[in-house]
C-alpha cells in the first residue's frame, strides 16, 4: 500500500457509515466490476458500519446484489457519496 492510498483509507475510516451515519467504520472495498478473489483499489472504498459491512443487513452478509436492493442503493452511488463528502 503507497502512503497516498493509507492517508485516503485513514480519511474514509474517519466519516461515518455512507448508509446510517454512524461512527466507528469498517472501510469496505468495492466489490463492482472486481473479479472473484480480487480486491478493488484502496480509492474505491467507502465507509460502513459493522453492521452495514458484515451484518445481516451489510454488504458481505447479505451480497452486493441484495445489499443494493434492500437499501436502494448502489456501491458507486456509495462511492459517489464518499468521494464527495471527502472534498468537503
């Protein structure tokens, strides 16, 4: 890991979770348009709760398809959110 992609890791792990706004994130890859066993650059990544990350309602315990279904919303628009709260 280059020290440009830890310093913007450090910075997505001090926002709050991108779906509730809780504090205290995981920092999740993207798993769109990333092949299996393959993890997406250390830019697209975004800030999730545990339990947005890993729990019955996140991304890893439901699947990135059902996730973006029940909370209507897209890993990119995720990104999308991230990226800009990070500019601001």
């Amino acid at each position: 890991m280059t020290k440009a992609e830890k310093q913007h890791m450090d910075r997505v792990a001090q926002l709050p979770c991108a779906i509730c706004g809780a504090v205290g994130v995981h920092v999740h890859h993207l798993r769109t348009g990333v092949g299996m066993g393959k993890r997406a650059s250390n830019f697209d990544t975004l800030p999730l709760c545990p339990e947005h990350h890993q729990g019955s309602t996140g991304i890893h315990g439901m699947g990135r398809k059902a996730f973006e279904r029940y909370h209507g919303v897209t890993e990119i628009d995720l990104l999308a959110k991230t990226k800009a709260d990070l500019c601001q």
